[in-house]
C-alpha cells in the first residue's frame, strides 16, 4: 500500500479530511523515527512493521511526484 492510499483509508476511517490524515501521519512517522534507531523495528498489528534503516543517498532517484 502506498503512502497516500493508507492516507486516504485512514480519512474514511476516522471521518477526518484528507489533509487532517495527512498531518496524523507525518506526525506520527517523525515521531517513530525520533524514538527508533538504525536496524529497529515497530511491528503494528494489521498494518504491518515499520523498520528503519539508514542508506545511502541516491541522488539518481528522483522522488517528485511521490507522497
């Protein structure tokens, strides 16, 4: 699933716009990344497992248009 398709589920779901949703979400994601380190892991049940690995910049990949 892609960012902006769990947005969108998590609008429905909790009866909040769009926007609103998007704002749960990055704040939720920089806070789970402020409190895990390299190689950690938070498992969510129903959703899945967020892992956090450091990697090398790759300047050729172009991320425009990505949510």
């Amino acid at each position: 699933m892609e960012r902006y398709q769990f947005i969108n589920s998590l609008a429905k779901k909790a009866g909040v716009n769009e926007s609103e949703a998007r704002l749960f979400v990055e704040i939720f994601l920089r806070k789970v990344y402020e409190l895990i380190q390299p190689g950690d892991a938070i498992k969510l049940d129903g959703i899945g497992t967020i892992y956090f690995a450091r990697t090398k910049f790759n300047k050729n990949i172009s991320s425009e248009g990505k949510d």
